[in-house]
C-alpha cells in the first residue's frame, strides 16, 4: 500500500514539473516568435568542408599531377582552411583497383602528396596536414568500369 501512495505521489510531482515548464509565447510586446535553428553543417567541421569547397579532386590514369579542376578544388579548401586555423585534415591517396598493390600505393602517396605540397604553397602550414596512401583498397564508387575507375583515382581531404 505504501509503495503504490509512494509511485501516485512520483507520477504527480512528474506531470507537475512538466506543466511548470516555460513556454515560448513570444516576445516582450507580445509577438509570436519563433527560434531559429541553425542551418546546414557545422563550421568548421567536415561536412562544412564538403559542401564549402569539395573534399577530393580526381587524377589521370597513372598520373598524380594536379589538374585545373583539381587546383580549383584545392584553391577553395586552402581558403577554407584559411578560415578555420584549428582544423587540421589528412589527406588520403586512392588509386582505382588496377595494377599491383605496391605501385598502387606509391602511386596513391604521390597523389596525396601532390594535393598536399599544393595547399602548402597557397599558405597552409604543413604541420595542420597529413597524408596517407590507401592505394586500391578504398574504392569510393564500385564497378569495372572507366566511370567508376575514374572517381576512384583521387586524393580525398578530411577533417582530422
């Protein structure tokens, strides 16, 4: 008997203490408000990098040399990175899954190299970046095919 009295007094202190809460009726004069939720990615963060500057640029077949477009991208993020002081990002050397495992891995560290000595010479210190070559063992588009080869071949910055 006790601990049911004990278990009716709880739920009535609980629904008590919700009703209490505050509600948002608007602003001093009366006005309905309403708040404003932050939109879209976090500063600073990752998925602000992505959708600020791109996060990868692509390279030719056996080639780690920067294109226009892939100097572009790079342009944006070094702005980026300008903006943001604390980051840091670990560049990644990808390489689509043909030719032998060593060559793709040298290949996919000159990649990552190639962004990163870029982003260095438009003003980024080099102690904020890192690299690492992951070669073919990270596709990020699946198939046999030149579409698919071709998204793979790529240095892909992230936030670290």
């Amino acid at each position: 008997m006790r601990l049911k009295y004990i278990a009716a007094l709880s739920m009535v202190a609980l629904l008590s203490a919700c009703a209490h809460e505050k509600a948002n009726t608007g602003d001093s004069n009366g006005a309905a408000t309403t708040a404003v939720q932050p939109s879209g990615p976090v500063p600073g963060s990752e998925e602000d990098l992505v959708a600020t500057a791109g996060d990868r640029v692509l390279f030719a077949l056996n080639k780690s040399g920067l294109t226009s477009d892939a100097q572009a991208t790079l342009d944006k993020q070094a702005s980026w990175l300008a903006q943001y002081p604390q980051v840091n990002v670990e560049i990644a050397g990808n390489c689509d899954d043909r030719g032998t495992e060593e060559y793709n891995i040298a290949l996919g560290q000159r990649r990552a190299n190639a962004a990163r000595d870029y982003l260095v010479a438009k003003g980024v210190a080099s102690s904020r970046i890192s690299t690492i070559s992951y070669g073919k063992d990270r596709p990020t588009q699946e198939g046999d095919d030149e579409s698919a080869w071709a998204q793979n071949r790529n240095a892909i910055t992230a936030v670290h």
